[in-house]
C-alpha cells in the first residue's frame, strides 16, 4: 500500500501536535505538512519541533489550500469554523477528511455532510476505539430498558474545552435515544439549575465537569429504583483520539467520496 500523505490543520494545537507525533510513528503515513490560523505564532516554525519529534525541513505555514494540494488525507481538530471552510477545501480539491472538531451548529454539521457529497470524510466526535464501542453499547442496553430506567450522561473535561456538553456526550445521549427509540432534541435536558421540578420520565440528562488536564470521561448511567448501570470510558492521554485519527486517515484513502463514520473505520 501506498504511503498515505497526512496534513494537519491546526498543527499546534493540543490534538494537532499529538496527531503530528502519531503520524510520524505510523508505518505507511508521511506528514505532507501543517497550518495554523493566519497570524499564529507557530507559522515559519519546523513542524516537527513543534510536536516535540526531530526537526522534519517543512515549516508550518497558513495556506489551507495548499496543504490540501499537498495532501492525501487532511486531518482537522480546530474550531467549528474552520471546520466547515476546510470541508469545503476538500470538496472542491476532491480529497480525504478527518473531520474531528466538536462544537457544531446542526447547520455546521450539515455543511459538512454536503461537502461529503464530493469528499471522502470520517465524521466522530471522538475517534478512540474504547468509546465508538462505548456507544453501541449504550444504544444496545438503552433499547432492552424502558424508560423507568433514567439515563443520565456525565463528563468531564480539562478546563481549556470550550464547548459543552462534550460532542462525545452528545453522541452518548443520542446514542441512548436511538436506542430507545425517541428523538433526542425533545427529551435531551442539557443543564439543570434552580428549582428544575421533579426529573421527566424518558429525559436524558446531562452533567458537565471541567478541571486540570482530564483528557475525557463519560459515563451513561441508567438509573431505576434501587439500582443503576454506569457504562463508562476514561480517556488517560488524548494519543488514543490521534491513534483513531490516523487510522481514519489511512483508511480513507482511496475510498468514494461520501460521510463515513467510525463505526465504518473500525467494523464495528
Ligand atoms: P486547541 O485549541 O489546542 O487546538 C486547536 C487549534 O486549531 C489551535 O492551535 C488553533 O490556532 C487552530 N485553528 C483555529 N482556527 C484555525 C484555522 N482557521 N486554520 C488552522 N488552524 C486553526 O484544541 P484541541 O484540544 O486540540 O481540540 C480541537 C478540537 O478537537 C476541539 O473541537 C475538540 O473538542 C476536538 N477533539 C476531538 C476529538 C475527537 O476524537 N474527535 C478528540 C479531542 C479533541
């Protein structure tokens, strides 16, 4: 198989250095190169100083087309924004995309999910192979209970995320109603406060935690009388997100445009 050209958008954020270091370690992956937001202190820096491996002679720079020019597959783990306009990028260049960034407007997602009309794309919250198994399990176990049974998902985060709840938990939840066969906008409670009233039978309820450096935890609880199941995943080094990343990557290339998932990646 041919070596897989990988470039990184975002190169010097926290995902985008792991994803650097992962590429680098993976047989059949080249870094073609990285970008960062116009005016970002990194751009003209070696890439590979920047993610802590040997100096690689390619300089981050700020052309987003032309890391796609440049690339196979592109991999992106920045901001909702930037996400949309590189899905764009890889629609009109006709190249791969691991489009890994949460946070989305629904009219975001969307726009991504057009762009997969001309791009092939790997679409996950959250690309670790411990929670795409994680949420079939919660669809499974939200099917065989009924709704006596209260779910609940909880997570927490380092205190540098900015959006919540995390797109993971949202992808738990929504895993759950699948499950359960309802629609998971009109039962989903996304924060509580004050005098809420007595819980909603069938809701789904979400509880955020931020602090330190925790690189992800989620648990989905079912609770009825007397007893619960906590289905839970604890992420100890956001490496096992990057390792998912690149194996998306690898496995994209040469694959028909269209909207893939995990679950797709991974054969589950
Ligand atoms: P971060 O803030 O450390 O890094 C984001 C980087 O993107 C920054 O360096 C920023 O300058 C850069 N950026 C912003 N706009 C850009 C643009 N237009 N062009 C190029 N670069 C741009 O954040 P992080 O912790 O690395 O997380 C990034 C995203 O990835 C978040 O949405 C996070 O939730 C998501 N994430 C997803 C997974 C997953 O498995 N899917 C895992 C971890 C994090």
């Amino acid at each position: 198989m041919a070596t897989v050209k990988m470039g990184v958008v975002g190169c010097a954020g926290r995902m985008g250095q792991a994803l650097l270091r992962q590429i680098d370690a993976t047989e059949g992956c080249a870094i073609a190169g990285g970008i960062e937001r116009p005016g970002h202190d990194a751009i003209g820096s070696d890439l590979g100083t920047l993610a802590g491996l040997a100096a690689l002679d390619i300089a981050v720079g700020d052309d987003a087309a032309a890391l796609f020019a440049a690339s196979d597959v592109v991999l992106d783990f920045t901001v909702p924004a930037a996400a949309v306009a590189h899905a764009k990028l890889a629609a009109e260049a006709g190249k791969g995309l691991v489009a890994g960034t949460t946070g989305l407007e629904p009219d975001q997602e969307a726009a991504i999910a057009e762009a997969a009309t001309k791009a092939s794309i790997v679409r996950a919250a959250n690309m670790s192979v411990g929670v795409n198994l994680l949420v079939n399990l919660v669809r499974e176990v939200a099917a065989r209970l009924d709704p006596d049974w209260d779910i609940e998902v909880v997570e927490m985060h380092h205190k540098h995320k900015v959006d919540a709840p995390s797109g993971t938990a949202l992808t738990l939840g929504r895993a759950a109603a699948e499950g359960r066969g309802v629609g998971h906008d009109q039962v989903a409670v996304r924060g509580r406060d004050g005098i809420t009233g007595e819980r909603v039978r069938g809701s789904i309820g979400y509880a955020v935690l931020r602090g330190g450096n925790v690189a992800g935890e989620h648990s989905v609880m079912f609770a009825a009388e007397n007893e619960r199941v906590v289905l839970s995943h604890l992420a100890t080094d956001r490496a096992i997100f990057a390792r998912g990343g690149v194996t998306a990557a690898r496995w994209l290339a040469g694959k028909a445009p269209g909207l893939y998932d995990m679950n797709d990646v991974l054969g589950f």
